[in-house]
C-alpha cells in the first residue's frame, strides 16, 4: 500500500467539519468525525473488497445492513491530511430496485449524497460495467471509475484508451490491479480531487435525443419539482417512473415519496448498532 496512506487506529479518533451530516446520519453513517465519506459500488466480483482492503488497512468494521442480511463494511483513511470515510455497498449490476442489494446501493447513493462514489469496474467486462457508471452519473457526478482487473486485461491483450474514457465520462478512470496494490496512489488522488471539486471535466450524463421522451422528463420533472419539493435527484426520479419502477409508483401515489428518504433511513439502522 502507498506511504501516503495512513489508516486511521480507531474509527472515531478524530474531530474536523463534515458533509451532509444529517442524511448520512440518518443512514446510519457516524460522519461526526470524517472530512469525506466515499462510497465504494460496482459490478460483483470486481475487486471491491480488495480495493476497500487495500485503502483501509485493518481499520475497518464489518456487519449487516440494519434489518437486512446484507453484509456492510465501513471503513478509514487518511490521505493528504484529509479524513476519509469508506462504505463498501453490495455489489450490483443496476441501481433499479429490482433487488434488496439494488435498493441499497441505490438508496445511498441518492439520499446519503456521499462526496465521492467510486465505482469499480472490471476492465475485462468493460461494456457491462459501464452501465452501472452511467447510472450512477444520472445521480451524481461527483464519480471515479476504478478500472479495475488491468493486469487480466493484459493477459487477454485487451487494451484500453483510459485517456479517452475519461474524456468520454467526464469524470477521472483510474487503471487498478487492486490484487498486486497498483493503482492504489492514483485512486486516493482522483478520490481527493473529486471531494475538492477540483477535477475540472463535466460528468457525462445521457440524453436521449428523443424530443417525446424529453419533453415528458419536463413535464414530469416540473410537476414532482411542485409536490415534493425535497427531493435530491428530481429528473432521476421522472426516469424511474417513465421506466415503471413500482417502489416509486406506489410513493407517489401514496404521496409518500418525499418521506421515502426518512423510511429508508429508518430500515437501515447504525452498523455500530449491528455490532
Ligand atoms: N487478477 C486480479 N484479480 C483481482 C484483482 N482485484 C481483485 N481480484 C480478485 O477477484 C476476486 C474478487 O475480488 P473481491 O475483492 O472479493 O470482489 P468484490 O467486488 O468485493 O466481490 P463481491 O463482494 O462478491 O461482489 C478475488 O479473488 C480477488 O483476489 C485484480 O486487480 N486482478
Ligand atoms: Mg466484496
């Protein structure tokens, strides 16, 4: 593991200003004490755990997700003075609800709003992985792709032009062979910049091009705008109902969805609480 990287002894140990304090406390993040929180997502099986090891050492708290047999990991890092907070999300292929382990990821990522969401993407499944990227960036863009698996890559003489997705994305892609500890630096860095805001692309997210479907996004954009007005990703909502996700169906029918981030937040209970 990098030098620069210092692993925090005991999770707590420190004071400094935090993000989003109150949705991530309601998620059962304790954010008192962390400079960032960073979400780590991605496809299963494409490192995460060895990447969510590699920059968090032994500090680290494993148990389930409050009420659910989902496991969760939390855990530290310093890197650059800065306190940084790690919440490794189940594995998933979509953010779409259709699965416990969907809901989770998806739900912390849209009312936990983390700093940072790295999503690990397997270099060897490139075009399946990037589905979950560019559904991750119709909720945030404050986004790293850790491509991770290049030496496997390698091996299959697959090479990619990681100069050009990152401009395609927008957002920083960092080559990783998180098993032999390569890459490691270079994420912490791009981890950094994004807290900082200090990485100057624009996050690509998806147009549709299709007038009808478009102007139907407004329509429905500006009518949930007038009845929920909290809510965090408005037009990332509008996508879901357009799609027929029943969760979101039934909350704005029930009138319910402006809540939903209080419910969810209710089922997920504090892992030190799980521990
Ligand atoms: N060759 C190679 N193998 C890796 C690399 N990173 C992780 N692995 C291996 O890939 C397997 C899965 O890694 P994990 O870290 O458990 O992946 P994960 O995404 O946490 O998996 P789930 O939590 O089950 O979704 C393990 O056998 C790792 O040793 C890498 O960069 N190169
Ligand atoms: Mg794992």
């Amino acid at each position: 593991m990098s030098t620069q990287v210092e692993t925090l002894n005991q999770c707590g140990s420190c004071a400094s200003s935090c993000h989003h304090t109150a949705q991530l406390t309601k998620l059962g993040i304790k954010i008192r004490n962390w400079d960032y929180t960073v979400a780590l997502a991605g496809n299963p099986n494409t490192g995460k755990s060895t990447i969510f090891n590699q920059l968090t050492g032994l500090n680290q708290h494993v148990g389930n997700w409050a009420g659910k047999t989902v496991s969760r990991a939390e855990g530290a890092f310093n890197f650059n003075d800065k306190k940084f907070k790690l919440v490794d999300l189940p594995g998933t292929y979509s953010l779409l609800s259709t699965s416990v382990d969907e809901e989770i990821a998806r739900d912390f990522i849209l009312f936990g709003k983390p700093d940072v969401t790295v999503v690990v993407a397997d270099a060897t499944r490139l075009e399946r992985s990037l589905h979950l990227v560019l559904q991750v960036l119709e909720i945030t863009n404050r986004a790293v792709v850790a491509l991770n698996l290049m030496d496997e890559a390698k091996r299959n003489d697959l090479t990619i032009d990681v100069r050009e997705l990152t401009r395609e994305l927008g957002i920083p892609v960092v080559s990783m062979s998180a098993r032999r500890g390569e890459g490691v630096t270079e994420l912490l860095t791009a981890i950094e910049k994004v807290s900082l805001n200090a990485f100057p692309a624009q996050a690509r997210q998806l147009r549709y091009g299709d007038k009808k479907l478009e102007s139907a996004i407004e329509t429905l954009t500006s009518n949930l705008r007038e009845t929920f007005d909290d809510l965090p990703n408005v037009r990332w909502v509008a996508l879901r109902l357009l799609e027929g996700d029943e969760s979101i169906i039934n909350a704005v029918r029930t009138g319910t969805l402006g809540t939903m981030k209080t419910e969810t937040s209710l089922r997920q209970l504090t892992l030190s609480e799980a521990r």
